[in-house]
C-alpha cells in the first residue's frame, strides 16, 4: 500500500488528536503533513533532509498542537540518549579535585545541560584503566552521548581510550598539544605569573613554590611556568616542595631557619594554604609581614582565616558552562575545538605585603 492510499486511513484520526486533548506523536504529525516519519524528525530536529515549504508545514502543524518531544521517543529517532557522563577517579587520602571545585563546576555544568534537557550521569571508580572500561561499558549500552574527562594526567591513557573509541568527549584541561580531543582549558601559566608578578612588585625576591601531585598535567604546566617566570625574572626559588603532597610541619620548619632566605608562598591548594597560615601563625611566623601566601582557587576558606588570602580566582561555574557547551557542540557536530575557559585573576588581601626583611 503506497502512501497516497495510506494517508485517509490515519488522517481523521490524528486530526482529532490535534483538535482534542491528546498528545500528538510522530506518526500523527507525518499522517497531517502526508510526509514521513523520518521527515519529520528531520524538520522537528533542524536537521537537512527535507525542503523548506515540507519543513514549514510539519512546523506548523506541531506549533499548533502545541507539540513537545517525548524524551523516550526522541533518543529512539536521534540514536541518543540525552545524557553525558563524567567518570571520576576516588581516592579519599589523595582527592584530584576539592569538593568546592567541583561542586562550582557542576553547578555551571548542570546549568547549561537543562536549558538543553540534558542529563548528568557520575560514575566513580578507584583508577583510569577502570574509566577506560566505563566508557566501552557506555558507548556499547548507548548510555550517554558524550563524556566530560576532568583533571587529565601528564600520562593520560583515558584520552588514547576516547580517541580509539570515537566517544564524543571534552578535556577540562589544557590537552591542546597532547589530544585530538576538544577541550576547555585555563592559562594556568599566565596566572603563574600574575602571582610572581605580584610578589615580586612587592619587592619579594625569593618566593617559594608549594606544588601539587606531579602526575596531574595542570601541576606540571604550573611548575614549568613558576620556574621559567622565576629565571626570567632573576628570582631566587626553592623546588624542594614544588611537587608532590607536602607536611606542614616541613614548610613550618623551613621558613623557622634562620638561614632561610624566603618571604613569599606560592601555594598549589587553598586548602593547604589555610592549613600552612594557620602553623605558621601558631609558630609565631606572623603573615604578612614575616611571609606573604598567595593560593590557588578562591574558596570560601581563603577567606576564614586570619589574614584572609590573597588568590587566584576563576569562575569556577562559567568554566563549568562552557565545559557544558562544548561537549554539546562536539556531539551534535562532530567538531573538535579547543575553547579558552574562565580567566584567572588575582584578589589581593591581607596575606601579601612588602617584606619586612
């Protein structure tokens, strides 16, 4: 049976759909508009694959029932299925992102993903050769669309693993020259050197750098930066901290020599910063005038302790929004692009002041 005998069968009804209370679907609104099925999820879509007047009709057929996908039907025509997925690493003694971080970032990340009706599914697992097997697991089930890879590592098999699977997927990271993948990354060189900078126009002339894990990529491209900003700028440094977890009582009995030349602290995280400020205080090591500390990330800590810290801020929920749109952009295109995320500024506060010394 060809269409044109099809179509009076199924017409009367779908009419009635459109001009009473109940939902129209996708074969009601091809039945009104004598077009296919696949035709109208092309027009309802703005996907090409149908001619301008045919579109026109099956819009406005839906505009006047007050038409609106249901999700279950929509992920069956499009092959999708309105979610995208973040697999995270846990570690309870060695967190790769504090809670605050991520709660921002999710914030941001969510609120771009419902103005798209997009859902957020979180897996955590204990290493990146488990995340590697998430994603296969994923991809095979159709469970998410796309993948956000956060807090990528120097060394990082889970980007060989997205590459070989063609899972659509962003880098929150800056993996420009070391992934085919789309990512969305802040200049953590450039904000390096806002903080020596600073320092250094205070009149520090040996700053001491209080590194992170040495394996995660944006904590090497932090120390190359903070060392290359150093020589530039004729500055004294110490690396013996600059990666790895540090003991407070290590930075305390450092900056308690006598022979010890520092009067300045770059520090990796906000946490660890509010912890050394407050030995040090203890140990009457007075900040600032003994030892100017300046951190990394604006949390609400930073501001509890006395003196509150001087930092470098992101936006942490617009880098969130934009990690969003990426990856949204990358699963409905197929373009990979790298995008620049959230400046990083400096807040001067009461932790950073010329030297007494």
């Amino acid at each position: 049976m060809d269409k044109k005998d099809a179509s009076p069968r199924v017409r009367p009804a779908a009419a009635r759909k459109a001009g009473g209370s109940e939902r129209l679907n996708i074969a009601d609104i091809a039945a009104l508009a004598n077009v296919s099925t696949s035709a109208v999820s092309y027009a309802l879509n703005g996907r090409e694959g149908v001619g301008d007047e045919t579109r026109k009709r099956i819009l406005d057929i839906a505009a006047a029932a007050n038409w609106r996908p249901n999700s279950a039907a929509r992920s069956l025509i499009m092959a999708r299925s309105s979610a995208v997925g973040i697999v995270n690493q846990y570690d309870p003694e060695k967190p790769a992102l504090s809670a605050e971080f991520t709660g921002r970032f999710l914030v941001g990340l969510q609120d771009s993903l419902r103005r798209e009706d997009v859902l957020l599914v979180m897996h955590m697992v204990d290493d990146v050769d488990a995340a590697c097997g998430v994603y296969q697991r994923w991809l095979g089930e159709r469970r998410v669309d796309g993948v956000l890879m956060l807090n990528p590592l120097l060394d990082d098999p889970r980007i060989a693993e997205l590459e070989r699977l063609g899972l659509p997927a962003v880098v929150v990271g800056d993996a420009r020259r070391r992934s085919s993948l789309s990512s969305v990354w802040t200049d953590d060189a450039a904000a390096t050197e806002l903080a020596i900078d600073h320092l250094a126009g205070l009149g520090h002339r040996s700053i001491l750098r209080i590194g992170g894990d040495p394996l995660f990529l944006h904590v090497d491209i932090r120390r190359r930066a903070f060392a290359k900003v150093m020589k530039e700028r004729g500055l004294e440094y110490d690396e013996r901290f600059a990666a790895g977890s540090v003991p407070v009582d290590e930075v305390v009995a450092v900056l308690l020599d006598p022979d010890h030349s520092a009067t300045a602290l770059v520090i990796e995280d906000s946490a660890e910063a509010v912890r050394i400020v407050s030995a040090l205080m203890e140990h009457g090591v007075r900040v600032p005038e003994d030892v100017s500390v300046v951190a990394w990330d604006d949390e609400s800590e930073t501001t509890l302790v006395r003196p509150p810290l001087t930092v470098l801020r992101r936006d942490i929920e617009e880098y969130g929004r934009l990690s969003a749109r990426a990856l949204l952009d990358a699963i409905e295109s197929g373009e990979k692009k790298h995008v620049r995320g959230s400046r990083t500024e400096l807040v001067v506060r009461g932790s950073t002041a010329a030297p007494s010394r």
